[in-house]
C-alpha cells in the first residue's frame, strides 16, 4: 500500500511541479510582453524628443538673437546718436567702420 500512496504523492507533486512551472512559464510571457511594450513606448519617446529638443535650441536662439537686437544694439546706437557727430572719437568709428566695410568686401571678392 505504501508503493501507491507514494505513486499517488509523487503525481500529486509532479502536477504542482507542472503548475509552478506553468505559472513562472506565463509570467516571464507576460514580462516579455510588457517589456516589449514599455521598449516601444520609450521608442516612440526618444523620436519625440528630437524635434522637441531642436525647437527648444531654435527657439533659445531666437531669443537670444532678439535680447541682443533691443537689448543691446538699439541702446547703443541711440546712444551713439546722442553723442556730438564732429569730434575726433565719431571721426574715428566712421574712419574705421568704412575700412572694416572695404576689408569685409575685399574677402568677398577673393
């Protein structure tokens, strides 16, 4: 008698050997599946970014460019315009902006 109750207690424990297997066999499915689907979730992300991070660098340099324009250009020159026009000192910025203007040219036509 004991020979089939061992039978019986060693089917018993192959078929929850079986299912514990079963279970971790449809777990690790399942994991594959969400990692599947978490990697084309970050994917998808990843594309997303590039054109955000690019609108993002256009859109600094545009602000940079426009704080530089009022900020700083518009100031000066209207300073510029308050300072008397016959004097040595404005004599000496027009003299030299004419030749920086030729020299710029100048490189043009090499």
């Amino acid at each position: 008698m004991s020979s089939s109750a061992t039978t019986a207690d060693e089917l018993g424990a192959a078929g929850t050997e079986e299912s514990v297997m079963q279970t971790v066999a449809d777990a690790m499915t399942n994991a594959s599946k969400t990692a599947s689907a978490h990697a084309a979730k970050v994917t998808q992300a990843v594309s997303d970014a590039g054109p955000l991070a690019l609108q993002s660098v256009s859109r600094a340099a545009y602000t940079g460019a426009y704080f530089v324009a009022y900020a700083v250009v518009y100031p000066v020159v209207f300073g510029v315009h308050l300072l008397p026009q016959q004097n040595a000192i404005m004599k000496g910025f027009r003299d030299g902006g004419r030749a920086a203007k030729d020299a710029v040219d100048a490189r043009g036509r090499e």
